[in-house]
C-alpha cells in the first residue's frame, strides 16, 4: 500500500457553521423524486429497511442491527430471536401471507439459513450458532411476491391482502433515518440525515436489489459521479480544501479530500484505465454539528 499526502496542513477537524447549505429530504426528492429505499429504526438497536415498487409499496424488507452509514463496524452484531420474530409478525401477520409451502434449513458451519416459503412471500432468517443463545440472529428478510411485487412470470393465484406501504412505515416507526435515491440510471445515492434534517452521509454507488442475494457490483463512468457530487455537494457547501490523501491497494485507489465543511472519499478501480466506468463508490460526509447527535 502506498500513501501521498497532498499538502502539509494538518487535518483539522473542527464544528464550523457552511456559508451553503447540505441537501435536505426536500430538495432531495424535489430533485430525485421518492426514494426507493428507506431505513427506519423498529427496535433500540435494530433497523427495517424496506425497497419500494413504484407505487410505494414495500416489497423487500431486510431487518438487521443498527449500522452506522459513517463508519464501519466490523465486529458480529446479532438480535433476539423473539423480538424478530415480533416484527416480522407486525409488518406481515401470518394471516396475510398464505399457505406455507416449504420450510428448508441450509447449515453452512456456524451460519445457518431458514427459509419459509409461503404463497404471498418468502421470510429468510440467518443466525450464526457460536453467539449466545437466543440472541444469535444477524439478519431476517422478506420478498413478497403478491401483487405488484410479484415478477411477470408470477402466478396471480395469490389470494394476497397485505397492505403495506411507505406512509404505513412511517406511520408506525416514525421518520427514517436513511433512505436512497436514484439519482441516475443505475446509480443511487444512499442519505442520512442530521438532527437538522440535512444530509450528513451521502453514499453514491451502482443500484442493486436490497435483499435479492449479493451480486457483483457494477462501476460508474467518472463524469456521472462528478456531475452527482455537484449536485449534492457544490462549492460553496464544500468549502475551502483543506488536505487531500490517496492510497492505492492492488486495483483500488483511494482518494480522499478534505474540505472545510465535508469530506469526499472516492474509490476507483485502477486496473481498468481505458473504461470510463471506473468510479466503484463515493462517500461524503458532512462536519456539520448536527451531524454529531
């Protein structure tokens, strides 16, 4: 790994008042439009977040703990089974989800998989057996398959009447504390919000399905992800430059400059030079007080 600083000040990171202003929800979905995915706490310590159809209606809910957008947390994070099960019973009630179909267990060592298939949805839930007992669940999901979430090649014999939708959401868990945007073709931008309601996190990646399995991420052309970064970080919401730093590991190069109100961290892929897809995520994070709750 290498490392080159791009001047000499040292990084000051001080809590100072921005000559412009951050995005807030408004002008985010002024601009935008809904978001597709939305983040709410359901739980002290665990997160809900669901992606919507067109419509609003929530059709891939993934329940797991609470993670900082911010900051990485590589330590194993698990939940009650009880307290799972509870919300998974509030969001869908078994009345509403049809016949149950199939029950299938997959163990993969210490990680174990169920799945429950049923006619209008299939819940999954992964816990991982070596973390206290009935406290060792580390993600729960469901991909409801009625209605609108259902695919083209769907069978509509699903007698479905769930009823669940983005203002439901925010009806019972209050207002989210992160939601995504597309913010071009095949591009989004994932936020979270201060105490001010401005943004504070900003991570601009390719789109992909929220729960529908890890999939290789694609790449974004540069000039895309310049012209997303003035949007929602322009010049005089940046402020001065105040450092800048790049590391390159292998095929990744990271760069990351400071600003006097936020710093942008961009990380491209090095080993494709004559792609202008090359651009694999951004961050922007905000310095803002509010920003600090």
């Amino acid at each position: 790994m290498s490392a080159t600083f791009g001047s000499t000040i040292p990084l000051l990171f001080v809590m100072i008042a921005i000559s412009g202003s951050a995005q807030t929800k408004a002008d985010l979905t002024a601009r935008y439009g809904y978001p597709d995915v939305q983040r709410f706490v359901v739980r002290p310590g665990i997160t809900l977040t669901a992606g919507y159809a067109e419509n609003r209606t929530a059709c891939q809910m993934l329940i797991e703990p609470e993670k900082s957008l911010g900051h990485a947390n590589n330590e194993e994070q698990s939940m009650a089974t009880e307290t799972v099960t509870a919300i998974i019973d509030e969001l869908i009630p078994k009345p509403e989800r049809g016949i149950l179909l199939e029950h299938a267990i997959e163990n993969m060592g210490a990680a174990e998989l169920r799945h429950f298939v049923y006619q209008n949805l299939t819940i999954s839930r992964q816990f991982v057996r070596y973390l206290p007992k009935n406290r060792d669940e580390t993600t729960a999901t469901i991909i409801r398959k009625d209605g609108i979430c259902g695919s083209p090649t769907t069978s509509h014999e699903y007698a479905s009447g769930i009823e669940l939708t983005a203002i439901d959401l925010q009806s019972r868990y209050g207002d989210p504390i992160a939601e995504r945007y597309i913010v071009r073709p095949g591009v989004t931008a994932m936020v979270t919000y201060g105490s001010d309601d401005a943004a504070c996190h900003i991570v601009i990646e390719s789109q992909r399905p929220l729960v529908l399995g890890e999939q290789p991420r694609k790449n974004m052309a540069s000039d895309v992800v310049d012209d997303i970064i003035e949007a929602t970080a322009p010049s005089e919401v940046k402020g001065a430059k105040r450092d800048s730093l790049l590391m390159i590991t292998g095929c990744a190069q990271s760069e990351m400059d400071f600003f006097e109100n936020l710093t942008i961290s961009r990380v491209t892929d090095q080993c494709l030079p004559l792609k202008p897809e090359r651009e694999q995520s951004v961050r922007i994070t905000f310095n803002r007080q509010a920003c600090h709750k």
